[in-house]
C-alpha cells in the first residue's frame, strides 16, 4: 500500500566555522580546485596549463588545462596544502600557496595573468577560500587533531554535538561525554530525516544488521579528517537518505611521521551525587567508572621515495562502569537469586584495531591503494546496566574476528578523463557468549515474575542480544566509476555493487527457561531449538552526475537507477529436545525494488567574488534497511514466523525444583514449532517500480565569507517521506469498536476510518457516524473515535 502521509520538520542552521567546511563535493573522498583565468583586462585565457601540487599527493603534481571559457577543475585531489601554478607563453607565470584544501571542498581559485616574460614568476600566499561556490552539500569537515582534543569520544556518534539542528537517534542516549559509553550507539538524525550512513574513504562501511550502526572502532590516528555531510545538496553518488559520514584515510608520504594519543578516565575524577536521603531510599553508590583508558597511534613514511608508502596503526579502548542497582547473583547456578552486594555488576565494551594503509604509484598515470584492518571487540555484560539482568544473564557479546579489506585503483588517463576502481569486503563473527567471571556451563536460565528480573544466563529470546549464539555477516562491494571534466563541466557516471550475507545461530542453555515468582517455580519455557535463520540482499545501483559551470551559476544534476533484492537461501533445522526437523525452501523477491531518483541542485556566486554563495537543492532518495530488524528479508523469512516458544505450567509437588512430566501443564501454544498465521505482505509492496519507501530532501541555504577563515551559513531544510507501510488486523473491522466520547451531550461524535476503498458516511440518530464501504475493505489502518467539541454555554 503506498501512504500519501507527509511528515516535515524545518530546522534553520547557524554555523561559524574556522575551516574550509561548509560544504561539498561530488567525490565524498576527494577535493577539488575550479577557477577562472584572465588577462589584466579581463579577457578569458584558454590554453593555460594549471599545475596543483601537494605533498599529499604521491604523484607530486596534476595538470589541466583551460578550456575555451578560460575555466578549469582539477578533480580527485587528497586533502592537504596546495600550490597552483598558472602558466601560459607571453605572460607571467603566477603562483597561489598555501591553499587547504579538505575533503568534499572545491576551492575557488580565480587567477588574473599579466604580460610578461615566461621566466617570470609571480607567487602569491593568501588565506585559502572558506565558501564553496560551486557545490551545494551542507557538510562539517573535522581534522584529525580537533577530534583528537576534545572530551568526546572518538566514534561517529560525537559529531551530534557539533551540528546545528543534529539530535541523537535514541533521546537516552545523549552525548558521550568523555568517551564513557562505549561505540555501540553511533547514529543520529538531522532535520527529520532517520538515515545515516558511514562511509570509509568514500565506501559504505556497515554490517548487514542495519548499515547505519557498524560497532566499528575508529581509530582518528588513521584519520586525515572526517567530513559530516548532513541532508541537502547530495548528489547521484550519494546512497541512502540522510547524514553521510565519511572517514578519509591518512597516507604515509615522503616523511616518516607518526602520532599518538591517550585519554585517561577515574573514578577519583568523577563526582557522586549519592547523598544520605538517596542511600536512606536503598541507592548504595553511582555509576561509578572501572576503567577508562583509549591508546591509539600510528606511524608512516616512505617505503619508495615518491613511489610507495605506508601508514600502520593500532588502538585500544576500554570504557567500563559499575551498575547502581544491579548485583552478582550469590546463588549462581540455582533457580534462585540473592544479589552479592559485594560484588557489583558493570559494563564492559572495549576496542582493539591493527591496520595497514599502502599508496603505490604504479606508473605516471596508475595509483593503487590497498588497506588490511583487523579488530577485536566485545560489549561485554551488555545491558547488565539497565539492571532488567543479571550480570551472569547479560553474557558477552564478541566482535571476532572483524575484517576489512579495501582496494582502489586510479588511473588519470588524460587531463580529462579519470576512471576508478574500487572494492571492499568486510566479514566477521559476532557471538554472544557466557561471560567470563560467575557462571558454570549449565546454569540455567531463569525469570522472576515478581521482579521482572532475569538471571542465571541468557535465556530471555532466540535474538542476538537476548540468547547464546553467533552470527557470521559479511558486505562484499564493488565500485566503478568514469570522469570527465572540462572546464565548465564535471560528467561523472558509474555503478556500486553491493552484496550482504548473514547468517544466525541461537541457543539457550538447557532449551529451556524456568519462570519464577520469587522462590516459587511457576512454568518453564520451552524453545524451539536448534534455531538460525539465513539472509541474503543485493543493493545495486547506477548513476550519472554533471557539474555545469555558466558564468557564475553552477548547477549540480544527478539521476540514480537503484535496484534492491532480497532472498532466503534453503534453511534446514535439525531436531531438538522438544521440536523435530524443520525444512525451508529458498524465498526469493522480499524485495524486488527498482527506483529512479533526481537530484539537482544550484550554487550562485551572488557578486563574483567567491565569497558569498545562494545555494538551493532537492532530492530524491529511496530508504532500505539492509537486513535489519524492520527489513522485509527478515519479516518473511519462515523460520521467524515459527512459534518458537511454548509455556508449560509446573507445580513441582514434589518440591525438588526439577520439572517432571507429572507436574507439567499442557503446552500454552499448540503450534508450538510449526509456522504460525502471520503477517502477509500485499505482492505489490514486494515487487515493483517506485513502491520503495522514499522521502524528498530540501533546502536553501546562503554562505558568506564574514573575515578572513570565518564564514557564515544559514539554512532552510525540509523533508517529505512517501510510501508508508501500514499494517491491517483483517480479524478486526469497524463493527468490532464502541463509539465512546466523554464529552458533554452536546457534542458531536465521529468514528474516524481510514481505508483503502472507496465509502460513504452514514449517521446516526444519536449525532454520530459510520463509515461504509461500497466492496470489502482490504486495508485499513485503523478505526478510533474521535470527537469534535461543539460550544456550549452554562
């Protein structure tokens, strides 16, 4: 069903920055420098060669040449300091220095040529550009040394609290200050819009378990910079809806150099707000930190003067706090619970990273790059904080082994044309374990109803943060792209290919979970075990995108062919204690989507001068979960719509807290093992063109230079989200609901419906009125009274 449904939010950025940072360019891992030459009279000068050279850059140089406009663009340049060079026969050579260029900035740099002898050169150092004329994307650039100083954390997450209109994801999360919460919760949303995604070195980083949210540590020695582009202004490259973080890789260079970095928390640092009436109502001591350390660094230089270099790295992070109100169970690995209160439970989530970055100019025209890293993380005794577990019910959830591969190849083949390559394949393992300290083998699972309370082990659902287990993932993609740039152009086209697996594996000790009152055995809970489920999803998609430069207007046009399956490979389950073999066939078309998405965009540089900049876009972006929770491949899957539990009631009459057939109830769900009714999806939702979930992005923004480094933005953003997906109890109608108003008699009632069917309003003699429909009602989303209020006098 397609929802007409439109949400907005309108949010005005105020920024003001000291960088080159407010905004963007079509490579998110690159930069790029446009300009015009002239004469001393203001005539455009074709043919002149430009040279922009960098130590960043292992080829030391690039050139261009103006077109017949006088224009030029210098593309995929790396972040760093950069000299221009203009030359041309009859006149002084003129040069421009120290120009800081970032990533997803195209600096403006104009140059006026005077007549001359060639020999004669010209340099010229001045402040490097802080608006961009040219592009439209609102983005936040944050070098590696800023995010190194401030009393943050190191993850994707921290950026929410340096960007106007920015809000976490989850409101009880807030900002980690100090790096106290672990790298768990990296996401957050801007100006309505939920998407998120990471991105290294200009490639989508996530797990299949949802994309935007990769627990993945980050290593900012590794880092040049990090650029944050919120909503607006995306282009055809682009994928997915939403903030784009990108991570930007530090090369070696020709200079061996290196850096390092530690953070150290105590809980001698921390305040406690415990006083005397909060320990009188049972509160015995605070959050209190455990340990708190981040080490990381790393070192690189030249292995080949000008030909190959490297850049390794490591890093470890470990943050750990005590929980208020939760305790070690005294009686581990009885059906009972008596908190030790010596023993306090806590968090545990660290960090470790080791990786490898090589540059290789294989030839003049040829560059390769290729990066290994490996890490090691865990959240241990996750949710012990929330105090709904045990520590020793919590369990460890492993982050081993966690693999990145990434390879890219560049070739400049002309002046004008750039062709690249670009794979990169992640792969792991994440298994939820007993934890380390506190438990046995087989101690049981075990739930108090009286506290709501879990202890013994994981035992609370066949899910990943909720039982024993693993799941073994990986993101497999390929990039191609070709460019072609003039002067007054930049076409750029190419493909991303995109596969994910993954594949899951729970258990729960015993298959079985004791339900409690107290001390009082109630029932067990018997799990329909062996238990795992496989996922598969292709994310394709083909783009084009073009940077038309006329006078002083610059138009940014993109279209995107997207295209998303998902499918369930044969799932066999063998036999348990309680359920025998359970066999499925191969799903395929949950989804098939193919979508079509515009992007156009439009930056004025209002007087010429490269200092104030109008700035208006709009864009259409399809929104899939890959493989996570809400995604379709998950909600179809058959092994997910099996009723995997059953209870039985248990008297134990006995009294030896061992449930035996005589003292068992019958089962509380007779399909118990088998498929239950379930959700069933209309076809057209699965299939088609356009039935994606959507939203429009919007805004108009104006950039002014106010001195010299400091620039001002102020912005206007909207966004539309289309194609909602309702949900219809078709065992429920109209006819099922009471019409209820509590209001005074004088007041008019209506029962409101919302259906997908053509229908009439019939009243009643009592004011109120019901809805008709001329066929049978397929859809509904809901039936609930409202009431409109009539004036009254008394």
């Amino acid at each position: 069903m397609r929802g007409r449904a439109i949400a907005s939010v309108v949010v005005v950025g105020l920024a003001c920055l000291v960088a080159p940072a407010i905004a963007g360019a079509q490579d998110a891992a690159s930069g790029s420098i446009v300009g015009v030459v002239r004469d001393a009279d203001g005539a455009v000068l074709p043919g002149v060669t430009i040279e922009a050279a960098s130590p960043a850059l292992i080829e030391k140089v690039r050139t261009v040449v103006t077109d017949g406009e006088g224009r030029y663009r210098i593309i995929d340049l790396r972040p760093g300091v950069y000299s221009v060079t203009f030359t041309l026969t009859g006149f002084r050579t003129l040069r421009r220095e120290g120009i800081e260029l970032t990533t997803g900035f195209a600096a403006t740099v104009n140059a006026d040529l005077a007549v001359g002898a060639f020999e004669e050169t010209i340099t010229v150092s001045g402040a490097a550009p802080v608006v961009d004329v040219s592009n439209t994307v609102q983005q936040l650039v944050v070098p590696r040394e800023v995010q190194q100083a401030l009393p943050l954390g190191k993850h994707a997450g921290v950026f929410v609290a340096m960007i106007p209109g920015a809000m976490p994801n989850n409101g009880a999360v807030g900002i980690d200050v100090g790096g106290t919460r672990g790298e768990n919760q990296q996401n957050f949303v801007i100006h309505g819009s939920g998407g998120f995604v990471q991105l290294r070195d200009g490639m989508f980083y996530g797990l299949p378990l949802g994309g935007s949210n990769f627990l993945s540590s980050v290593n900012s020695a590794t880092t040049h910079e990090t650029t944050v582009q919120t909503i607006g202004g995306l282009g055809a490259e682009a994928q997915g809806a939403g903030i784009q973080v990108n991570y930007v890789p530090r090369d070696g260079g020709n200079v061996y150099s290196g850096s390092l970095s530690a953070d150290l928390g105590h809980r001698d640092l921390q305040s406690n707000n415990i006083d005397a009436d909060l320990q009188a109502r049972g509160a015995r001591q605070p959050a209190a930190i455990r340990r708190l350390f981040d080490v990381g660094g790393g070192v690189g230089g030249p292995v080949v003067r000008d030909k190959v270099w490297f850049f390794a790295s490591s890093r470890y992070f470990e943050t750990s706090n005590d929980s208020p109100a939760n305790w070690f169970n005294k009686l581990q690995g009885t059906l009972f619970y008596e908190p030790d209160l010596s023993r306090p439970g806590y968090e545990r989530n660290f960090y470790s990273e080791s990786g490898l970055r090589t540059t290789w100019q294989v030839s003049a025209k040829d560059k390769v790059t290729y990066q290994q890293r490996l890490e090691w993380s865990c959240n241990c005794l996750q949710g012990a904080l929330a105090g709904a577990k045990s520590p020793e019910a919590a369990g460890d959830r492993y982050y081993w082994p966690q693999n990145t591969t990434q390879v890219s190849w560049t070739r400049v083949a002309t002046s004008r044309m750039l062709v690249e390559a670009r794979g990169l394949a992640l792969w792991g393992d994440i298994q939820r374990s007993y934890i380390d300290v506190g438990r046995g083998p087989n101690d049981p699972a075990v739930f108090d109803r009286v506290r709501n309370f879990y202890y013994g082990s994981p035992g609370t659902a066949l899910a990943q943060a909720d039982a024993l287990g693993s799941q073994v993932w990986g993101s497999y993609q390929v990039y191609g792209s070709a460019s072609y740039v003039t002067g007054s152009h930049n076409l750029k086209v190419g493909t991303q290919l995109r596969r994910m697996v993954l594949d899951s594996q729970f258990s729960i000790n015993g298959d079985v979970t004791y339900n409690m009152a107290g001390r009082t055995p109630e029932s067990i809970t018997y799990w329909a075990t062996p238990y795992g489920t496989k996922s598969r999803v292709q994310q394709h998609a083909v783009y084009a995108q073009d940077q038309w430069s006329i006078q002083n207007l610059t138009l940014n046009l993109g279209l995107r062919w997207e295209y998303v399956h998902g499918y369930m490979p044969e799932q066999r389950l063998g036999a348990g204690p309680w359920v025998g073999e359970r066999h499925f066939e191969p799903i395929k078309n949950v989804p098939r989507w193919t979508d079509l998405n515009t992007r156009v965009g439009a930056a004025y540089d209002l007087f010429g001068d490269g200092r104030t900049a109008l700035k208006a876009s709009v864009g259409r972006f399809q929104i899939v979960q890959a493989i996570g929770t809400n995604a379709f491949v998950v909600a179809t899957n058959p092994v997910n719509l099996m009723v995997t539990s059953a209870d039985r009631t248990w008297s134990d009459a006995n009294g030896d807290l061992l449930p035996q057939e005589s003292e068992l109830g019958p089962l509380s769900n007779a399909l118990f093992g088998r498929l239950r009714r379930g959700t069933t999806y209309d076809p057209k939702l699965l299939e088609g063109f356009a039935v994606a979930p959507y939203s429009w992005q919007g805004m108009v923004a104006v950039q002014h230079e106010l001195l010299t480094g400091v620039a001002l933005n102020v912005g206007y953003f909207r966004t539309w989200h289309g194609n909602f997906q309702v949900t219809d109890n078709l065992l429920v109608g109209p006819a099922d609901y009471d019409e209820y108003c509590p209001v005074p008699r004088t007041a008019t009632c209506r029962a409101a419906a919302v259906s997908g069917s053509a229908g009439s309003w019939t009243s009643s003699p009592r004011g109120s009125a019901r809805w008709t429909t001329s066929s049978p009602t397929r859809r509904t989303t809901a039936v609930r009274p409202t009431c409109t209020t009539a004036s009254t006098s008394r």
